[in-house]
C-alpha cells in the first residue's frame, strides 16, 4: 500500500519559521517517513534551489507566454461584444512597463487589464496608478450592486480594504501571501472581504476538514492593499514610523500614489542612508511633485537642510546620472526654492534612445538655479562615444558655464584612446563660445580632457576675455610644447591666482627634455606680473 499513497505538500517556502517547522513533512522529504511513497511539494520558483537535492522531477510553472495572453485578451473582447478595442488594449499593454506585462502574463491578472480597459477605455501610464485603478475596478464590479467605475467605492467597503491591508501587511512581513479564514474573520475585514473579486480560496487536500487558505490575484493586489491600510494611518507619525521599518519598496511606491501630494508625511519619516537617490525619485515621480514633496526629497538627496554633515563642513556634491528618472527627479530640486544644493556632478553617459527633452529640462533648470555654485561635468569617451552625445554636451555647455554664482566649473572627459582630439573638437569649440559669456563670478575652471595642443590655444585665447578666471586647472596634458607655449603667453598678458598642471607630459614626437620644464619648476612669467601657482609638471 505504501507505494500507492501520494503525499501533496503545497506551499513549501510558506512555512512560519523555515525548515525548523516543517515536522513531519522535512521526514517524507527525506525518505525518512515512508520511503516508498510518492510526493508532490510546491514552492515558488525563487527558493525551488533548496528543493533540488530532494526530488527526482522538477516541472517549472512561468505563466502565461505572451502569444497566449493575446489571445485570451482577444477572445475577452470579442465575447463582450467589443472586438474593436481588442488590437487598441493590446498596443497600449506592450508600451507598459516589464512589471505590469508580468501581471498580464498571470492567469488571472490578464484579466483583471481587459476589466478596467473595459470600463475606463484606457491604462494608466505609471503601475502604481494603474494596479490601483485595476484593484478598484474589481471591487466595483463585485459588489451587490455593482458600482459604476466614475464613483467611488462604498465608506464601509473602504473599512474592509483598510482591514484586509493590516493583515496582508502583517502576512507580508512574514514572507508569506495567503490568508487562513479564520484571520480574515478575526482582523481582515470579515469574511465578506472574500467576496470583493481580488481574493481566490485555494484547493484543500485530506479527509479531515482543512482551514480554508486565501490568497489574492497577485502579489501587487497585496503589496497595494497593504500600502490601503497604511494611508489611513498617515496622519499618525510615530504609527507610520513603526510601520514603515523594514517595508517593501513596492509597498512604498503604491504608498506614495496613493497620498499623493501628502507623499512627504511617510518622506520625512525616512533616513537619506535607507532610500538610493533612485527610488527617492521614483516615489516624487508616483506622488506628483507638490511643494511639500519636493522639500522632502531635496532632505533625502542632500539639497536641502536635514541630515549630513556639520553646518562647518562642506557636503559632498551629489552625483547625477544622465537617466530619464534621475533627470527629471533633479530637474524639479533644482527648480524648487527649498533647493540649497551648492555643488553638482553630472556623469554624463546618455541612454541609447532616451528622450533629449529630460536633459534638456535638466539643463535649463540648473541654468536658472542660483544656490549651485561648482558644476562638475564627468564622461568617458571610449569607442563606443557616439558623435550625437558628444554634440549634445556641447550644445549645453554655454547654459552652464552662464550661470548665475557659478563659482566653479570642472568638466572631465576620461578618452581611452589617445589620438581622441578630433572626437572633442565640437566640446571645445563650444567651451571658447562659453568662456566668451561665462558668468562673471566664475573664478576657478578645471578641463581634465587631454587636449592638443591646437585646442589648449584656443582655450587660452578664450580666457584673455575671461579675466574673471583666476584659477586653471589643465590636468593630464599631453600637447607638448605648442600647449605650454601657449599658456606661458596666456600667464604674460593677464594673472593668474593659481594654475595647476599635475600629471602632464610631453608630445609623444618631442624630445623627452623639449619642453624645458621638468616637476617643481615653474612657467617663466613677466616678473612684474604676480607669480601664479604652479603644481605638479613633468616633461617626459
């Protein structure tokens, strides 16, 4: 007989406590209790590696493939008798992001789409808005009468959510998403929640009467629900505190388009050190830039007054990368008036294919802007540069460099091939256009951009204008003689408070000692002009 028996284990990685509560079933899996019998465990496809030492077969459940998800979503419309908006549903579902196809992909999230593109004619652009307007729309749906989709759900339906989203929190935290009957009758909400559409019971297996098990259409329904409950504790900062420790970033951002302009009361609750600039900027991009967002986010990213170092010390300038996100998020601080910021990098590698309009916001605000006072601007020019980034540095270079209260400019271009010149000429070109209209409180510029010596002239022909330049870094040059020439005619026409040539050498054709200079000399200068500071030349 034993060899006829089959045990099911379904929800392996489900267990409160781990391995250590498995009991009797950690024994079948191990052969140690009924050897000959055959087993069926589940788990989830993330901690199925656990699993592999113990069994024989492992059959690996993805969901729907893509093709099929058309189909059902096709055959969806044209049963409700609305077969034209089938190919318009399913455009507006390929432009979504990879996480809302996932939910299409999944047996009952597909669905759950075609229900609110029925009902709305559309899908929300952002997936926090979107899975709450699909989870909204089921409820609707569900109730006894239905409630159209332009009205808002019942108060006492409202209470239900609230309660299900405490214990699906709760449940959450504890790594797991089903619900037994007797929790939801006790704290979810009764057992009416069941009947509002995002719920489906599970199978039971044995003679013996089973608790019967919940769990919601998707693991976004319950992170979403769990981010219901805590909207009506908002208001509450030492609950919200204790509820926010710990919690999952993708209850947060359905937190945060929920609230909504209220996003700053759960933003002030956080620490810079707990939330990466990335995901601060997703939560601004959920809850809608409002003042009191922006205030809260300049916190978290270090331009505004809260957390960092002491009011004696200089902070550390953040960095910005070139991403359609990160743009947008700095281009609202920069705008703001709580913006305090006084140093920006920019590490300007450009995405493939990104629209030009983000960093153009991003440079008109920062041109606007009046509390940063030093521009860093970092690339790397490899082989893969295109000419088109490189033309759009250069085309934002005037709006910088004019600044208000710039104080400082530095821009850093990393070349790993040596003969690069060429590939800059179209950045310098448009930085002796700059310096002709810089900023007239601009004092110190830095170009690490190993530049020829044809371009080093230029510049240095460009700052006899730009007398308010007093300090020039030209680190890492390699233009030989006709640079240097260049700036020692620079140093005898106008002063200089300091000039740094760390790190230079000579022209690979010239003479190791041509220059004439070798480290710790200094330029020869007019002696009746003040003597600059000269650092770190080596002529090699």
């Amino acid at each position: 007989m034993e060899d006829r028996v089959l045990f099911v284990l379904d929800g392996y990685d489900e267990c409160v406590g781990g391995r250590a509560s498995l009991g009797d079933a950690a024994d079948l899996l191990e052969g140690r209790l009924f050897p000959e019998a055959r087993i069926l465990v589940t788990c989830s496809p993330n901690n199925s590696v656990a699993l592999s030492p113990l069994v024989q077969r492992r059959i690996h459940l993805a969901g729907l493939e893509w093709q099929h998800v058309e189909r059902l979503c096709v055959a969806f419309f044209i049963h409700n008798d609305i077969a034209e908006k089938a190919c318009e549903f399913l455009e507006e579902l390929n432009m979504q992001p990879q996480s809302v196809r996932q939910l299409g992909q999944h047996p009952l999230g597909w669905i759950m789409l075609c229900c609110l593109y029925q009902d709305s004619g559309s899908l929300p652009t952002e997936t926090s808005a979107l899975v709450q307007a699909a989870v909204k729309c089921i409820v609707k749906r569900s109730l006894d009468p239905p409630v159209p989709y332009n009205e808002e759900i019942p108060g006492h339906c409202r209470k239900r959510l609230e309660d299900f989203g405490k214990v699906s929190l709760a449940a959450l935290r504890e790594g797991r998403c089903c619900y037994t009957e007797a929790e939801l009758r006790a704290r979810g909400g009764g057992i009416e929640v069941t009947r509002l559409g995002f719920l489906t019971r599970g199978l039971t297996f044995g003679q013996r009467r089973k608790p019967d098990l919940y769990t919601p259409i998707h693991m976004a329904v319950a992170e979403f629900l769990a981010a219901y409950y805590l909207t009506s504790v908002a208001q509450y900062a030492n609950i919200l505190r204790r509820e926010l420790e710990g919690l999952p970033s993708g209850i947060i951002g359905h937190l945060a388009g929920l609230l909504g302009p209220k996003t700053h009361l759960i933003l002030n609750q956080l620490c810079p050190l707990e939330v990466p600039p990335r995901a601060v900027f997703s939560l601004l991009k959920a809850a809608g830039a409002s003042d009191g967002n922006i205030s809260a986010v300049c916190r978290l990213v270090g331009a505004g007054p809260g957390f960092g170092p002491a009011p004696s010390e200089r902070p550390p300038a953040p960095l910005v990368h070139t991403s359609p996100l990160e743009l947008e998020g700095w281009a609202r601080i920069l705008e703001s008036a709580a913006c305090t910021l006084e140093a920006l990098e920019v590490v300007f590698q450009v995405e493939r294919g990104s629209d030009p309009r983000y960093l153009d916001d991003f440079f008109d605000a920062l041109a606007a802007n009046e509390s940063v006072k030093l521009v860093r601007i970092t690339s790397l020019l490899g082989q893969e540069f295109p000419a088109d980034e490189a033309q759009r540095l250069a085309g934002h270079l005037k709006s910088v460099l004019g600044k208000k209260k710039l104080n400082d400019f530095e821009l850093v271009i990393t070349c790993l091939e040596e003969a690069a010149h060429d590939r800059l000429e179209c950045v310098v070109n448009a930085l002796c256009r700059g310096l002709a209209h810089a900023s007239g409180s601009l004092s110190r510029l830095v170009l690490d951009m190993n530049l020829s010596g044809e371009q080093v002239s230029r510049v240095c022909e460009a700052l006899r204008g730009c007398i308010q330049v007093q300090a020039l870094h030209l680190p890492h040059l390699g233009c030989g003689c006709e640079g240097l020439a260049s700036v020692a005619e620079l140093l005898k026409e106008r002063p200089l408070l300091a000039l740094n040539l760390a790190g230079s050498w000579g022209a690979k054709n010239e003479d190791p000692s041509s220059s004439g200079i070798s480290m710790g000399k200094t330029l020869p200068i007019s002696p009746l002009q003040p003597r600059p500071i000269v650092e770190g030349f080596s002529g090699l």
